[in-house]
C-alpha cells in the first residue's frame, strides 16, 4: 500500500472531526477562530487513536525483519543428540533453526514518515495545549471593548496562571542548577520539560480513565434499569432545575445592571458605543425590553449624573458574558433531560400497554427524514425505545458546553 493507508485514515478522521464538530457546534453561530481550534484539537486527538495501530503494526514488521537479518548474519546451529546404541556413544547432529516468515502488513508505512508524524502532531498539541486553547478561552471571556484590550486581558490571565507553575519550576530549576553533582545543559533542560508536560498529562489521563473505567460500564447498567434511570432523571432534573433558577436569577440581576448603566448613558455620550456592545451580547427579549425605556432627546449633559467609567463598562461586560453563557448552557441541558424524563415515562406506559405500538405523550419536535415512517415504525419502536437514550444522553449532556465564544 506504500502509505496509502495513512492518507485514507488521515481524510476518514478530519471528516469524523468535522462531522462530530457539525454535530455538537453551530458554525453560524462561532466564529471561525474558535471553529479551527477545536476541529484542529479534536482532529489530532483522533488522529493519535487511529494512526497508533498503523505505527505498531509496521513497527512489528520492521522488527521482525531485524531479527531475520539478525538470524541470517549469525546462523545458529542447535546440535541434535542422538544415541547409538552399538557403540554405546551419542553423537550430536547440527541442525538449523527455520526463522519466522515476516508477512508485510497492509498498514505498512515508508521509513522516515512517522517520525515527522509525531512530532507535528505532539508539538501541534503542546501549543494547542498550553498556549493557543487557553488564550482564546481568556480572550472569549474577556469583557475588553477592543481587539488590543481583548488581548490585553487574556495575557494577563494567562500569565497569572502558568506565573504559578513558572515559578514552582524555576525553583526547582535553580535547586539543580546550584547542585553540585548535577550539570544541567540545554538538551537535559528540554527533556526535562518534555517529562513535566508528558507527567501532567498523564496524571490527568489516570484520573479522567480512572474515572471513566468504573462510571461509563456502571451508567451502562443502570441503563438497563428503567426504573431505577426514571428516578435517577427525577433527581438530575430537580438539581438541574436549582442550577438553572440559579442561572436565570443572576442573568436578572445582571441585565438589571445593565439596564440602570443604559438609563444613564444617552446616546450622544462618548462611553455610548461601549453601552451598545453590551446590549447586543444580551438575550432578545431584554434588548426589545430595555429598547422601548430609551429617550433618544434627552442631553447628558443637562444632568449632573454619576457615570461608570470604563473600567466598570469592561467588568459589567464580562459580567454579561457569563451570565448568558451559564443560561444558555442550562437551559439547552434542561431540554436534554426534560426530553429523556418524558421518554422514560412514555417507556414505563407502553411496558404495561397490550398494544404492541409506541405512543408518545408529546409529539417529537426533532425533525426526522421522509424514510423515518417507513423504517421506523411504531411497531418497531416498541421494540426500540427501551434503550435507545442509553448513548444519546450520555453523549449529549457531556457535549453540551462544547464551543461557546
């Protein structure tokens, strides 16, 4: 195949990235930026998974060529005993051991190709990871105004946070530098990062795989259980529900704010264009509702009102961010959970019903193709529905905050 393996995996994954992207995002609503770094990251964690097979069977068959060589330079020789029992003498026979046929695998892939490989993807994941992910999470959060302040902030932030583990590692660093048994050169500095990035990935691999080792098989089993996974959904919905009055709740308080900031900056005011940004990062229904207070005529000059300086504008902007990320981010888990609560019940019904068709209590409101009446029928359904929210909730609540700018 001479590669071509690698390149149909490397196509299939980015359209899987792509695809899955499509799935939990929706690109009219992101900015391209955010689109990139996360099909870019979800692309080359795929792309470890899929290609890593490929590499250990080619490493297989290229050690299995090793050792043929290997053989064929050095051919061993077994003596074969056997007894004769006329002279009462044994005798030893030499004989050749058969090396292993080395069958070469469909997956081959040329020298010096995965080595490149690997570095783009692992150097690519440590920028994505420590640099570029982080900052367009700061930079998205920002309540800045402009570009320039945008930035501004997102450095800030981020230099706090790794200024915390800089200086845990230049401690040390000093401490091996001053030793004197240790002499610390730039190529054992590098590998020395190298080991601290790859050991803090794989502590949280341990805690994430730990975790997941015991909970995904338990959920699946509990699953089976629809008694046991209604009452479940009763319990996630009523603290859902807590967390979500707890989101509604503070979006007012922050669209209150907002609303007394906009009563007090007029239009003809130098800090108005800030106001009008905060306004159009609010929900409809407050812009339409803050709209109809506004008095286009009035001067600011006529009074002698205290005004928020910028600063407070950058604060209250943040403020507004979050406060809409959190609700919308209940509110579309609240629709999840809702709709597994109502399938569930519907599930508990049908079981007792002698009619072997499903009934829903409420028509469906995900939109279905033309072949759906036809493929799926009630009857089938019945036979179906069960089971079939086992994966789809548990993929869709987890994939819910994926992308937000």
């Amino acid at each position: 195949m001479s590669g071509a393996a690698l390149g149909i995996e490397i196509v299939v994954v980015f359209f899987l990235a792509l695809f899955l992207l499509h799935r939990y995002a929706d690109f009219r609503k992101q900015q391209r930026m955010v689109l990139f770094g996360t099909l870019l990251a979800w692309y080359l964690c795929f792309l470890i998974v899929f290609i890593l097979p490929l590499d250990i069977s080619t490493t297989i068959y290229k050690q299995c060529k090793i050792d043929h060589e290997e053989h064929a330079s050095v051919s061993p020789v077994t003596p074969l005993i056997s007894n004769q029992t006329a002279g009462n003498s044994t005798t030893a026979t030499p004989t050749k051991s058969v090396p292993k046929v080395c069958y070469k695998p469909w997956s081959y892939i040329p020298d010096g190709i995965m080595p490149v490989f690997w570095r783009v993807v692992y150097w690519t994941s440590q920028c994505l990871t420590w640099l570029l992910l982080p900052f367009m999470q700061s930079y998205a959060r920002s309540g800045g105004f402009s570009i320039t302040g945008k930035i501004k902030t997102a450095l800030i932030e981020n230099a706090i946070y790794y200024g915390t583990y800089l200086l845990i590692f230049g401690s040390l660093l000093i401490y091996v530098a001053v030793h004197p048994q240790w002499h610390l050169s730039w190529y054992e500095l590098q590998t020395i990062g190298i080991t601290a990035a790859n050991t803090w990935g794989l502590f949280l691999l341990v805690l994430l795989l730990g975790y997941g080792l015991v909970e995904i098989p338990r959920s699946y089993w509990n699953a089976s259980r629809r008694g046991h996974l209604l009452i479940k959904t009763y319990f996630k919905a009523a603290k859902l529900m807590t967390e979500k009055a707890d989101a509604e709740e503070n979006l007012e308080d922050v669209m209150e704010e907002v609303r007394k900031v906009q009563e007090s900056i007029k239009y003809n005011h130098p800090l108005r264009k800030y106001i009008d940004t905060i306004l159009r990062k609010c929900p409809v229904e407050y812009q339409e509702k803050m709209g109809r207070n506004m008095d286009d005529y009035e001067d600011f000059d006529d009074k002698q009102n205290t005004y928020p300086s910028e600063k407070n504008l950058v604060k209250l902007h943040k403020q507004v961010i979050y406060a809409v990320q959190r609700h919308n981010r209940t509110h579309v888990q609240w629709q999840i959970l809702l709709q597994q609560a109502m399938h569930l019940e519907d599930v508990a019904k049908n079981e007792t019903s002698s009619a072997h068709q499903f009934v829903h209590s409420f028509p469906s409101t995900e939109p279905t193709s033309w072949l759906s009446p036809y493929l799926y029928t009630p009857t089938l359904h019945t036979l179906y529905a069960p089971n079939n929210f086992m994966l789809s909730d548990h993929v869709n609540i987890q994939w819910v905050p994926v992308v937000y700018a």
